[in-house]
C-alpha cells in the first residue's frame, strides 16, 4: 500500500485549482496557514480543526532508556512532543464510511 507524499507544492496547486488565487497567492496561503500552526503549537497551544483532527503538545518527563545495541541505561532528557489525534469524521473517511459533519 505505497501512497505518495503530498507536498507543500500539491497544497498549493490544490488551492489554485479550486480557489481561483494565483499560483504565488496559493503558495503564500498555504505557508501562511502552516506558519501560524507551527507557531501555536511551538507556544504549547492546542491546534484543533473541525472535522480533521487535533495537533496537541505533550510534555514528557525525564526517563531512563536503554540503548538496545549495548543495554547501557542512558537518561532520556524532559521533551516536548507533538501528537495528532484524527477526529471521528477523518477515521470514517479514511475507512469509506459515510458520516455527517459533525463531532
């Protein structure tokens, strides 16, 4: 099941095909708008986007990990990590199931 990636650049092109903007005002909507993502989820904020999902910030702790090759404990240092958690509506879709717009 090897699917292609998409790009900034297919966003793009996805935006000037259907919205009508030129290719560079397609372009600079499209960086616009994962600018200001990466800038509430770089501030620890919540990114939620009806009918899409959530991009949630974690903090996880200090830890002791193992490094598998030689199995000496090395401390794993406190991180922040970033998770996405698909919304009900983007599971049926991705499963071909039909669901109202509406979580």
């Amino acid at each position: 099941m090897a699917g292609r990636t998409v790009t900034r650049a297919d966003l793009s092109e996805a935006v000037y095909q259907k919205v009508g903007l030129s290719r560079t005002e397609s372009a600079a909507l499209v960086e616009l708008v994962l600018d200001e993502l990466c800038d509430c989820l770089a501030q620890g904020e919540s990114v939620k986007l009806s009918s899409f999902g959530s991009f949630v910030v974690r903090e996880k702790g200090e830890r002791v990990g193992r490094n598998p090759k030689t199995g000496i404990e090395v401390p794993i240092e406190p991180r922040r990590v970033m998770v996405f958690k698909p919304s009900n509506v983007l599971k049926a879709r991705i499963n071909g199931i039909e669901v109202e717009d509406g979580e």
